[in-house]
C-alpha cells in the first residue's frame, strides 16, 4: 500500500489504480478540502470568517464557537484526475509550494476519515471510549517516521 506521508509530500505526480486510491485516500483526506475541481491544504483559509446575521425580530444570529486561523498558512494545492475509465487517479501538485505544517500538526487538526470511521463503528458495539483508546493504540500504528525515511520525505513537505 502506498504510504499516506507520500501523499502529503507530493514531490512528484503519482498515477494510482483506481481501488488503490480508494483505499489510500481515506488516510489522508483530511489534510485537503475541496474546491473547484482541485484540493486545499486545510490550513489554507482562503475565505474571510463568516459575519453574524440579524434575523426578522432584530435578534443576533450567532455562529458557533470556533477560533479564526490566520489566513494563508499553507499554500499547497493539489488536483486529482480520473479518466472515464476508472482505470487510474493521476494525483500531483499544482504549484511548488510545500506544507508548511507536518502531517501530525494536520492530524491533529482533522482526524482522518478511516479514523473516524473507526471509532464511530466500535462505539456502535457500544464500548467504552476507553476501550475504544486501546484497541486505537494497540492495533492501529502509523509509524510515520518510518514512512518519511523510506519514501524521502521531510518533516514539513
């Protein structure tokens, strides 16, 4: 399986079976967001904070509590193509600009969806979160370090 680290990093374009992509994706869709047709890092606010709205009574509709990121922190982009065919997903940068972040600090930020699938489903069998922080910290390892010396990547790619 291809490491989620490569990913992240994106030095060169990569070209991934389409059920490979869908495997490998879950791990690290969290460090993106969607626009039009291409990916942001996450870090990458590129929309001013929404304002609060005055409803008909003249009451003060508020948002909900969350703190505002500095705007720009990250500038990579990247863009997906999938042919008609489905048989391969050519994933590659858009511009040359690498994170300014490493992958824990995205992590920490979003949780990846395979993760957060994970804990949705052992909580369904209704166990306990400590049980479910167990099973988390026995039986799912990413050894992301070992990932970065073995595909060439750095701490902040």
């Amino acid at each position: 399986m291809l490491c989620i680290t490569v990913l992240f990093c994106l030095n060169s374009i990569n070209q991934l079976l389409y059920l490979q992509f869908d495997e490998v994706w879950p791990y690290i869709n969290s460090v993106y967001t969607m626009r039009v047709q291409k990916y942001e890092c996450r870090l990458w606010k590129s929309s001013k904070p929404g304002t609060a709205r005055v409803a008909a009574e003249g009451k003060v509709i508020k948002r909900r509590n969350s703190s505002v990121r500095d705007k720009h922190l990250c500038y990579v982009r990247i863009k997906t193509s999938r042919p008609v065919d489905g048989s391969a997903v050519t994933i590659g940068r858009l511009d040359e600009h690498t994170h300014t972040q490493d992958i824990e600090e995205s992590f920490r930020i979003k949780k990846p969806s395979i993760l957060v699938g994970y804990i949705k489903s052992e909580a369904a069998k209704n166990y306990s979160s400590a049980q479910i922080f167990h099973a988390l910290r026995s039986g799912i390892t990413w050894d992301l370090q070992h990932d970065r010396e073995h595909h060439g990547c750095s701490k902040g790619c």
